[in-house]
C-alpha cells in the first residue's frame, strides 16, 4: 500500500463511514415510528403532565435539528477530506475547500431524500435537503471560526 493510497484512505474512510450512517439512518430504523419509542417515554419520564402534542412538537424538533448535525459533521468530514495536509498546506483555510465539502454535502443530502422516496415509512421532503444544506452550512462555518479562534491563542 502506497503512502498516497494510506493518506487517501485515511482522509476519505471517515467521509465514507458517515455517508453510511447518514443511509442507514434513511431506512425505517430512522423513521418517526422508530425515533418516538427512544423520544418518547423519554419526555414522559422527565415531565409526567406532558401532552401528547408537546411529544410530538419536541420529537419533530429533535429529528429536524439532528438532520441538521449529522450534515454538519459530514461537511467537516468531507471539508477535512478535501484539503491538503497540514504539512502541505500554504493556507489553512480555502474558500474553494468550503464550496466544494458544502456541495458535495449537500447534494448527498438530495440523494438521501430521493432514497426515502422509496421507503414506505419515510417521506422525502425539499425542506429536510434545505436543512441538510444549512447544517452543512453550520459544520464548514465552525471549521472556519474554529480556525480563527485558534490563531487568536
């Protein structure tokens, strides 16, 4: 095994890995029926008097923004994978590393709504891309504050 080929792996393997979370988390294990029995009695313990309404505001909540931090992850993820080694590297941060790590978050995003399309128990939504985008958005902003903040220090 090349030093290349080890340096690919090590840099795209975790892209890879995520990419499969997030397609698991597609099928029925990740539906609503599935989330409301961890979600659920879960919020009735912690507040015995709670509607069945409120479950299912927070439920949606938590879903919604758990879309949001699992795009963000993998924006960083690819954002790490796209870059060159910090060895190698004239600058640590590249515009052109943000776009490329936030497109290729988001259009895997496209592609795992259109992979619940043809789930019965999941539901392909415009809205849940755009809040993919978004924390894919959030994930290449943190790299970049993260970045500053450091040469503060």
């Amino acid at each position: 095994m090349t030093v290349r080929f080890r340096q690919a792996l090590f840099n795209w393997l975790p892209v890879l890995l995520w990419a499969g979370m997030i397609f698991s988390a597609s099928t029925d294990l990740g539906s609503m029926q599935h989330t409301s029995r961890i979600i659920g009695p879960v919020l009735h313990w912690l507040f015995p008097d709670i509607s069945d309404e409120a479950v299912h505001w927070v439920q949606l909540g938590v879903r919604k923004a758990s879309h949001a931090t699992e795009y963000a992850i993998f924006a960083i993820l690819i954002w790490r994978a796209l870059r060159p080694s910090a060895a190698a590297a004239t600058r640590p941060w590249a515009p052109r590393h943000a776009w490329q790590a936030w497109l290729l978050a988001t259009g895997y995003a496209v592609t795992d709504e259109f992979h619940q399309w043809f789930n019965p128990n999941r539901e392909a939504s415009v809205r849940d891309v755009l809040i993919d985008s978004a924390g894919a958005a959030l994930g290449i902003l943190l790299v970049h504050l993260w970045g500053r903040f450091r040469r503060w220090w």
